[in-house]
C-alpha cells in the first residue's frame, strides 16, 4: 500500500509540473488538487510535498526545455539583478522560481524588499517613473494556529511578465528564512 501511495505522489507531482511549467501556475496547492483531479483522486489523498513538485519541474524542464530554459533564467535573472541595483536601498533579495532554477514558461520575478513603510518603496518608483500596482499577498506563519499574514506588494510589468516586489519591514530581513540571496550573490550566479 506504501508502495502504491508513493507511485501516485510521484505521478500527482509531475502532472502538477507539468502544469506548472507549461500552463503558468504558480500556485502549488492549487497545482496539486488539479493534478489529484486528472488521476480521480480525493483532496484527502496523500498529495506530494512542494519540494517534490520542485524536483519533479527541475526534471521536466531539463527534458522539454533545456536550452530555452536555461536562456529564459538568465534573462531573468539579468532583469532582477538591473532591477534589485536600482532598488539597493531597500536591500532587495531575489527569491521564487527565478532563483531556484523552477521558473516557467510564464514567469514571475519575485524580489523581497526590506523598508520602514511601504510610502518609501512607492515614493522611490514614483521618482524614477516606474508604474506599479498595490496588492496585498497572503503569507503563512510558522504557527499553524495564526491567521495568514498579509505582506504588501507593488506589482511591475517586467520584459518577460510580472515582478512583484514584497514589502517587509526591515526588522524582518533576519526574520524571513525563504531561499533567497542579495546582489553580490545574484552576480556571482550569472558569473558561472
């Protein structure tokens, strides 16, 4: 039964990146319960981990899109590094699919920006003409028993779609451990 379950994960996480990689979702709950569907599988079903998901992208990429990939990374990460020096002031951290290899076809940059308020980041695209859009984005806690956090955000047309830059107060830069890295980190990427 074991060996069963673990069949279906594998099989539910690479439908679920496939979609993602192909069709633009971003979202994995929602990936997941689309590819539980295609297989007639309940939401109760064991469904297979991000990181799963993450691994099964990485494999289907490197099979379908090699080097279509590999160049539509580098723009990118060319895109938010001119954009992260732009915005230093508010130590800008790339993190998302773009930084972690899992981007797809239809991307978004994602870039953490630390300031005392979010006046300051608008103040400065104001500034320097840069149009944006204000949203909020939900955020889970670590503690299950909170309600999800809403972390502003500034939404920005890039060359290749949207970047969303997320606001956080600069007490938090310690705070958030997602996989990230700053502008020196970003170049010694692109150098490789």
């Amino acid at each position: 039964m074991a060996r069963q379950s673990k069949h279906i994960r594998f099989q539910v996480a690479h439908k679920a990146a496939q979609m993602m990689a192909e069709e633009g979702i971003s979202d994995y709950a929602f990936a997941k319960r689309k590819a539980a569907k295609f297989f007639g599988l309940d939401d109760g079903d064991a469904l297979p981990s991000n990181e799963e998901i993450n691994d099964a992208i990485k494999e289907h990429q490197a099979i379908f899109f090699d080097e279509e990939h590999e160049e539509r990374l580098k723009v990118l990460r060319l895109e938010a590094l001119s954009l992260m020096k732009k915005l230093i002031a508010f130590n800008p951290h790339l993190t998302g699919g773009v930084l972690d290899g899992t981007a797809g076809r239809y991307p978004t940059l994602y870039i953490q920006l630390y300031a005392d308020s979010m006046k300051e980041v608008e103040f400065f695209l104001l500034n320097h003409n840069i149009s944006y859009e204000t949203r909020d984005r939900k955020s889970r806690t670590k503690d299950p028993m909170q309600d999800k956090k809403n972390i502003p955000m500034l939404k920005l047309e890039g060359s290749m779609g949207p970047i969303e830059l997320l606001i956080y107060h600069t007490d938090d830069l310690k705070i958030i451990n997602t996989n990230k890295i700053n502008v020196i980190q970003l170049e010694q990427i692109l150098l490789v």
